[in-house]
C-alpha cells in the first residue's frame, strides 16, 4: 500500500499529524472517516498522484496522529479545531490554497475548514455526509438505530470509551459489515489496521471526544453560520452511497444536493455503487470522480 508515498509527521502547533504525500500538480488532501484511518485511501490515492500531489492524512486524535488533552466543552475534538491542523498542515507543507475531499468525519472537517478558512480551500468534495446541523435537525429513529456512533459515542464518559476499549474488532466489523457495505471489501489486514487504531485508550477517548464534539459545538458552528448567511464559496462536490442512508433518507428535500446547496451555490454530484465506504468499495469509479471534478477548471 502507498508504494512511491513519502511519510511523515507535522507538528501544526497543537498536534502531531500524520501524513503520506506523493505526486505532482495542485494539491489535494485526502481525509479519512471513522473507524477508518488515511488507509481507506490506499487504492484512491495512488491513482490520483498521478496528476495531483496528494496529501492523506490521519486526523487529530486517529490513526497515527496525536491526542491533544481535551476539555469540558470538547472544543479541541470540534471540527473547527481539526480544520485549523488540516490548514496549518498544508501551510507548513508549502501549500496556500488547496483542494480537499473528506469521507464521513472527514467531509465534516473538510467542509468546516471551507467555511473557516475560505481563502485555503479551492475546492471541496464531501462523501456520504449532509452538514452535521442538517443531520442532527432531521435525525429520528433511523439515524439513531443505523448510524449508533452519532447517539453512543457522544454519551458522557467513561462509559462509551470503556465500551469500545473492550470491542474495538466488533464494533470495526459492525460498522464496516453494516452501512450497505460489503464485508468482503476489506482484507484481514484492513480489518486489522483498523481494529488496532482502536485499542489506544487516548485514542478512543479522542474519538469519543469528537463525536461529542459533533452533537454540541459542531452543531452550534453550522448553526452560527447559517444565521449569519456564512456560505462555502467554493466548488463543492458531494458524492453519496447509492445503496446508503443518504439515497432515502433526505429524498423528500431533494436529496443530498438540495441540502448542500443550502450551503454552498456550486455544487454537484451523485450517487455512486457500494455503500457508505464505497472509496474502499468501488475505488476506480471514486477516483475518477474526485479527479474529473478536481482537474476541471472552475465554471463561470
């Protein structure tokens, strides 16, 4: 995996980020989901240097990178704070502007860091993901049942990290056998990886931290921007499991797309093959998508 890929750790002033780059060309940052680390995009990535320096990195309190202490309020795990390592990452790296696609949490820091620091972000691509204020507003009983990190993993401590410390290969086989994925996407070793990034008790107190993060602050950040008409300036690009939540779910509001336009005025997209990890799925169509949009020039 990520054969020709240089890796590193960059120290963005508040945590030590892990990062693989290679390639040539415009920027482009790759941000990973939960349970996942940067290696969902061990097949995408590859493909995508070949016309792009790409940046994969694991973000604050995942994979590899650090654990910053947290606080009451969670603010150091809100995605205002992981999107300010992603900016300061790619500054310290030469880049002043760039173009950054993000899956499930990723797409949550990835369009934050449009919207704080909209100067950076040339473009933006979001997969599988509405806002996090949108999904909140409208969550019932199907989110509750379907997506359980959103709801467990936000609850007070200790009692969700206790319960993935003692699960961390269940709760990856929960979660990348259900979400209309298909468990014979990813090898023992995918698995495994995944599985070990779960066992650090600092991570999953991280982990647990962002998502309670995401149902407090996250929430009142998207809320704060909406009332004061903050838009995504930039190209936007959402890209949906054909066979998620996401196809249905939203259906009555015009789907995915009519949400996103609720943030942004250029936006595109549709629905792909596989379920919620279609870029580990189906990573030839993913990568072709992400390139198309990122390699074309903006439109008028």
């Amino acid at each position: 995996m990520f054969r020709d890929f240089q890796t590193m750790e960059v120290d963005t002033g508040e945590a030590g980020i892990f990062v693989r780059r290679a390639g040539s060309g415009p920027p482009l940052l790759l941000l990973h989901g939960f349970p996942q680390t940067h290696l969902m995009w061990r097949d995408v990535a590859p493909e995508l240097a070949k016309r792009f320096t790409v940046i994969c990195a694991d973000l604050r309190g995942y994979g590899a990178s650090s654990c910053p202490p947290s606080d009451s309020a969670h603010a150091p795990y809100a995605k205002r704070a992981m999107a300010a390592d992603m900016a300061a990452l790619m500054a310290k790296l030469g880049f002043g502007s760039f173009m950054v696609a993000g899956h499930d949490r990723g797409g949550r820091v990835a369009y934050r860091m449009a919207l704080d620091h909209p100067g950076r972000v040339e473009k933006l691509a979001v997969l599988d993901i509405v806002a996090t204020a949108d999904a909140w507003d409208r969550a019932d009983a199907r989110l509750a049942q379907a997506y359980w990190p959103w709801s467990l993993l936000a609850q007070p401590e200790p009692l969700p990290e206790l319960m993935l410390r003692g699960s961390a290969g269940a709760v990856v086989d929960n979660a990348l056998g259900g979400w209309g994925s298909l468990p014979s996407t990813f090898p023992p070793e995918m698995r495994q990886a995944y599985v070990d990034a779960l066992r650090d008790p600092a991570h999953i107190h991280a982990i647990c931290e962002e998502y309670r993060a995401a149902a407090t602050l996250d929430r009142e950040h998207d809320h704060a921007d909406k009332a004061a008409g903050r838009r995504i300036r930039c190209p936007v690009l959402a890209l949906w499991s054909g066979q998620g939540a996401l196809a249905d779910w939203y259906a009555g509001e015009g789907g995915p797309l009519a949400l996103w336009r609720g943030w942004a005025d250029d936006v595109r997209g549709r629905a792909m093959p596989g379920g919620h990890f279609f870029p580990e799925e189906a990573p030839v169509q993913t990568a072709r998508e992400l390139a198309d949009f990122f390699g074309q020039p903006d439109r008028a």
